[in-house]
C-alpha cells in the first residue's frame, strides 16, 4: 500500500507563490503516475498536473506556464511549485498515487487566493 501526506497549502494573495508538497510512503516501487488534482466548490475535480514513473509530466491548459510538478526521489517527495496564483486556482488541492491495481489519495490541502 501507499500513504500519501500533504502539505503546503495556505492563504496567499493574487500573484504569490506556494509549493504543495506530497510524501509518499510504503510500496512507492509501484507507484507508476503520481498527479495533483484539484477541486473547487461546485466544480469536478480535475487533473492539474502529472508525472510518471519515466518522468512524463503533464499539466493543465489552465496551469501552463505557472506550475511546475517535480520528483524528489531521496525524500520520495512529489512537488507542486504553484507561482502567479490567481483568485481561480482556489481548490482542494489532493496529490493521488497510481499503481496497476490501487489509487492513494492524500488527506488534501486547502489552497486560498485572494484578489
């Protein structure tokens, strides 16, 4: 099993800057994509970034440009760096580790932007 635990998240005004942080523990061998999803009130939640094992990473349109998913192999950390923060990226914020037959979820971090 993998066990996700996140941190990072906060109050931050228009233009800031946070880093998310997600480290992963147990079977992280078989951990083959780890992503950042975000959920804001009355919308689904959606996919902002990903990075698999090969170290494929994907993002959000929405995100481009302005966040950046990285890998700490030594900590087993993954990393979602989240600069030029505007009002519409306020969500939940949950790291998620995919494996061949398992999904873990982190407990979520709540990610506030202010105008």
């Amino acid at each position: 099993q993998v066990q996700l635990v996140e941190s990072g998240g906060g109050l931050v005004q228009a233009g800031g800057s946070l880093r998310l942080s997600c480290a992963a523990s147990g079977s992280i061998s078989s951990i083959n994509v780890m992503g950042w999803y975000r959920q804001a009130p009355g919308k689904q939640r959606e996919l902002v970034a990903s990075i698999t094992k090969g170290s494929r990473i994907n993002y959000a349109d929405s995100v481009k440009g302005r966040f950046t998913i990285s890998r700490d192999n030594v900590k087993n950390t993954v990393y979602l760096q989240m600069n030029s923060l505007i009002p519409e990226d306020t969500a939940v914020y949950h790291c998620a580790a995919f494996t061949i037959a398992t999904t873990a979820w982190g407990q979520g971090t709540q990610v506030t932007v202010s105008s």
